[in-house]
C-alpha cells in the first residue's frame, strides 16, 4: 500500500455492540450503513483510522477500470441524480474517462467537489462474500486489507 495512492473502502458489518470511538471513526469516514463505499487517498491519519475500523470494513487499490464501472453506475449527484457527462463538461473535465484519471492521480477529489456526493451505495455481493464476515482476510474472512483484489469484490457489488 503506496503513500498517496486511492483506496475504496466498504462497510461489511453493522454497528451493534460497537464501542463508541469505533462508531465515531466509521462515521468520520463516512461510512454509516452497510455497503456503502468511500475513496480516499492514503494519508498517515487514515492509516490509523484504517486499524482502529479494520475488523468493520474492507478496502484495498481500486483499479482504472472498476473506477470508471462505479463512476457511471453508482456515481451520484445531490437530489440523487446519476453522475451526468454534461454534469463533468460543467466542472471541465471531457468524458468520465478523464474525470477517472483525474481521481487517480489525486488532482481532483470527489471530497472538494461541490454537488457530487462522496459515497457510493453498492448492493451486497453477487454470490454472498464466499467468506466468513467476522475474520479478516488472512484467516480466511472478508474484512481488512484487500490490496487490488478489493476489484473483485467491488465489481460483484456494483
């Protein structure tokens, strides 16, 4: 996991029982309902949250292409209107192409852009998780760090 590259993030498990500083850390990063995703740009303090929240959430490297897929299907506006290619002409970017490489090279973010929402709703996986949901990847469960096999699971969830 490389400083400044872009991470997806995904809630697997509820908050029932949950200690407090663990829910207030998924609310921070806005991750409040199952399923739901948020890119972010790896920093030292998500590095920290990523432990304290790491038996909740799964995440790894999104790729170019899943990025693109999650853009156009699940990307939404304010009002919940789908992410629109005139909506990107307006902010200056030509197609959602573009606008993908933009997010992966960290000169746009959608954090900072005013009208987009930052969280994208995906459906559960097509096919279950395959895995148990209360152990972390390397005992053979779903949560934790994916690396770029995350991609798989995100394009199941689309």
């Amino acid at each position: 996991m490389s400083e400044n590259s872009l991470l997806i993030l995904v809630r697997i498990r509820g908050t029932v029982n949950v200690r407090h500083d663990v829910s207030y850390a998924l609310r921070s990063l806005r991750l409040n309902h199952v399923n739901n995703a948020v890119l972010l740009r790896m920093s030292p303090s998500l590095k920290g949250q990523l432990q304290k929240v790491k038996d909740y959430i799964a995440w790894g490297e999104i790729s170019r292409d899943i990025l693109i897929k999650l853009l156009k299907k699940r990307g939404r506006l304010r009002g919940n209107r789908p992410l629109t290619e005139g909506f990107l002409k307006d902010i200056g970017y030509s197609s959602l192409e573009e606008f993908a490489d933009a997010l992966l090279n960290g000169s746009i973010s959608l954090n900072k852009l005013d009208g987009v929402k930052p969280v994208f709703r995906l459906h559960p996986p097509k096919g279950g998780y395959k895995r148990t949901v209360k152990k972390g990847v390397k005992e053979g469960g779903v949560l934790g760090y994916w690396g770029p096999e995350i991609n798989k699971l995100i394009d199941r969830m689309i």
